[in-house]
C-alpha cells in the first residue's frame, strides 16, 4: 500500500512516521515534507507544495497512490477532499464545504448558535457593519478573531473595550489580510481548555487520545500566542465525565448537524473546548484536521494501523472500532527558532540530534531542512518537537526534556514545563 501525506510540520513527520510501521505500507510519500521525513525509512519527499492540489493530484494517480493523508488545513479549504474524490482517489479529510467550520469563524459559530451547541456568547461585524457601541456595550475582557484562516495567530484577547474596537478595526484594515474582512467578537470564558481529536466516517465519531497543548510562548502560560509550544496525552483535566459531556454536547450533535444540513464530515474532527467552572464544554474552534503538536504525542501512544482507521471512516465502517492505546502518557517539547512566533531566522546548524537518536523517545521534525552538504538546519519557527512516554506524565516530561538537553542551536526556545498543569494534578491525587 502507498500512503501519500500531504504537509511539512511535525504532525506530518508523526504521521509519515506512524503510517510507515503499518506492515501494509510499502512507500510512504510526504509532499513537500521536511528533514525529518526524508530520513524515515521508507519514506520520500515529493516537492509540491501542500495547496498544490492540481499537482498533488496528478502525484497521486500517476504514483497510484492508495490513500491520502491530508494534515494541514489550507488544501482541505481549497477542496483537496473534493478533487480527489472525483477523481477516485481516496484522501482522508473533509470535503471543502465542511472544512469551513475551520475555515471561517463566523461561519462556526453560527453553526454552533443554530444548534444549540455550547460556544461563548458572540457578534459578528465587517467592516459596514462594525458597531463599536456594540463592542462598548458588553464586559471586557473580549476576544477578537479574524474570520478565516490566519496561522493561528487571528485571535486576540482584549482587555478592554477600547482594545477590542481597535483590534477590530485593525483587522479591517487589512492587519490579517482577506482573513479579517469579517470579525467575530466573543465573551472571554474563563476555565481549562482541552483539545478533543475524534476520527469522523460521517456519521460516527470515534475520539482519540485525550490532549492538551500549551498555546502561550513562555513557561506559566505567559508571552505571546504561538501554533503551540508542546502537548502531552492524555489530559487528566477530561475526566469520563467531562469526556461524555464533549461527546453528547459537542461533537455528535456537531457531526450529526453537518450530515443534516448535506456537507456530511469525514476526517480528524478537532474541537478545542473551554471547560468552564460548572464543567461545560464550550466550543472555542473546531479545526478539520489534527492538532499540531498534540499529534506528535498522540500518535506516539497509537498502537492501532492507522490507515485502517483512515479506511474505515472513509468506508463510513467506524461504528464499533476501538483504537488501541499505549497507556503509558505522553509528552511533546516543542522546540523554537530565534524570533518565533515573529520573524524567525532560518538556517541554524542543529546539533545533537544523533545523540538524540541514541535515547528513548522520539524528535519529530517541524521547520528542518538539509542544506547544500546534509546537515540538518533550521528552516521555519517550530523546528522539532520532542516526544518523552512514561508511565506518569512526569516521568514522560523527563524522558522528553532529556531528549530536549542533547540538542541544541544557536537562539533556540522552548518551554521548560509542557505538562505542568497535569504534574500538578498527578501530585495532588499522589498518581
Ligand atoms: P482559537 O484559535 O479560537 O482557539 O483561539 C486561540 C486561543 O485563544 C485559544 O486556545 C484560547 O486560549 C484563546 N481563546 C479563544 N477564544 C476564547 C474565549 N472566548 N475565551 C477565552 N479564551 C479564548
């Protein structure tokens, strides 16, 4: 079987990675992929770019590919889905039409309001619309987003009214380019956030791993927000009933509204929820396709084939399929270029990764590249991301750290406590 990843990330290299143990693949492709995923064995870069859909495509046919893996969402917006369904190639993700609950914010959330599913009380303006007595008018802190896709970085958290007005209006003005022609404005809730990834045949959702990754650059959950500076799994903070309550509240009414209304949903479903204080599992963003880093941690604990699992859903066969897990948990490190999240430099010489390679656990590769002689440089803002297991999530963040401390380049980053918040939770109940 040939397996085709489309991507360049670490979630691309932990799935090229994870699809190439399965004994029924014999060549994994990852386009365009990075340093990383040119090392694994049986695996091959191809270079088209991830939203060259036309190219990727003809890749597929002319390759006779049997199965795409779709990881970022920019070619599930495009309608990547779409194109190679009518062209009879199998490619796991959802059609262009249900990709725009990530695609735009306001489309989301009128979603969520039209089916009763739990979200944070919201507005929707452009810029004839906008009313900043609106904005006035509700309790700060409020939260800004730009309506379509903006690397993550389309959010804001606004302390006052005056900042969200002029946030708006600088989204307006173009600060996210046609990503911000529509502005949502939402209350800020306060709880815990979670990351809920299910695997999704249309009609039955089967969730994966429990996870939860650390959005702000720096250690205790300060600095600027990033696409994600590390990840563990699973999540203590979704308890079982915390769990049942994201299954019956959110995610099966979700998947069951988007068959309803005809843009029926195959693929990684990923909503990013607030628990609140009386434990209700408020919609924050859903994204079509799995989270970057919680995928290098998840998959890490992934004992299932999973093609199988991408073939069942696209068969519509998930009712009744259990995943098998490791249960040991997991934690992932990212590691950061100098300037990220802003201008980053490229082209550091890394060093340490054969050492690397030599300890348990496992580096997934993100924004690396070789250079004119082989060596593995830096080429983008998150560059790797270190993956520890242990049978507690402390002793998984010391076997990731240990992988983190063998490697090192010049303005590297990153955070020295990805898991607290369940360390803590595991020091409480003695765990
Ligand atoms: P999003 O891309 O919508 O998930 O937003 C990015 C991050 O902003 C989230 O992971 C939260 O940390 C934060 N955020 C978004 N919306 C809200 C909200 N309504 N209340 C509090 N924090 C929020």
């Amino acid at each position: 079987m040939k397996v085709l990843i489309i991507g360049s990330g670490g979630r691309e290299h932990a799935l090229a990675w994870k699809v190439a143990q399965s004994p029924r693949v014999t060549r994994v492709y990852v386009a365009p992929g990075n340093a990383g995923t040119q090392l694994e064995p049986r695996t091959t870069n191809v270079d088209l770019a991830a939203e060259d859909v036309p190219g990727l495509l003809a890749f597929a046919r002319r390759e006779q590919v049997d199965l795409t893996i779709v990881g970022p969402e920019g070619p599930l917006v495009l309608g990547v889905c779409d194109a190679f369904a009518a062209a009879g190639q199998r490619c796991f993700g959802p059609s262009r039409l249900a990709a725009r609950l990530e695609g735009s914010k306001a489309f989301a959330k009128d979603f969520l309001q039209r089916h009763g599913i739990p979200t944070a009380a919201y507005a929707t303006f452009t810029r004839r619309s906008f009313d900043p007595a609106w904005i006035r008018a509700q309790r700060a802190p409020l939260v800004v987003k730009a309506d379509g896709l903006a690397a993550g970085k389309g959010v804001v958290i606004c302390a006052t009214q005056d900042e969200a007005v002029t946030t708006a209006e600088g989204m307006f003005a173009g600060r996210f380019g046609e990503a911000g022609e529509t502005v949502v404005v939402e209350a800020f809730l306060e709880g815990e956030e979670a990351s809920f990834i299910a695997l999704v045949d249309g009609t039955d959702v089967l969730p994966l791993a429990t996870s939860q990754d650390h959005k702000r650059l720096r250690d205790g959950d300060e600095g600027p927000n990033t696409g994600g500076m590390g990840a563990y799994s699973p999540a203590p903070v979704v308890t079982p009933e915390i769990h049942e309550r994201i299954m019956r509240e959110v995610m099966r009414p979700t998947v069951a509204a988007l068959a309803r209304e005809g843009t029926p949903y195959v693929g990684f479903l990923y909503a990013g929820v607030m628990i609140t204080a009386d434990g209700t599992p408020n919609v924050l963003e859903f994204n079509c396709r799995f989270g970057d880093p919680e995928t290098q941690p998840i998959l890490s604990r992934m004992r299932s084939d999973l093609t199988g699992l991408c073939e069942a859903a696209l068969d519509g066969r998930l009712a009744g399929v259990d995943v098998d897990w490791d249960p040991r948990a997991a934690v992932g490190v990212v590691l950061a270029a100098a300037g990220y999240p802003d201008a980053v430099r490229k082209g550091d010489l890394i060093h340490g990764l054969e050492a690397a390679a030599t300890l348990p656990g496992k580096v997934f590769h993100a924004g690396t590249a070789l250079d004119a002689n082989g060596r593995i440089v830096t080429n983008g803002g998150r560059v790797l991301c270190a993956v520890g297991l242990g049978s507690s999530v402390r002793l998984a963040q010391q076997q990731a750290y240990r992988l983190v401390g063998a490697i090192r380049w010049e303005g590297q980053q990153y955070r020295k406590d990805i898991g607290h918040r369940a360390i803590e939770r595991e020091a409480a109940t003695g765990a």
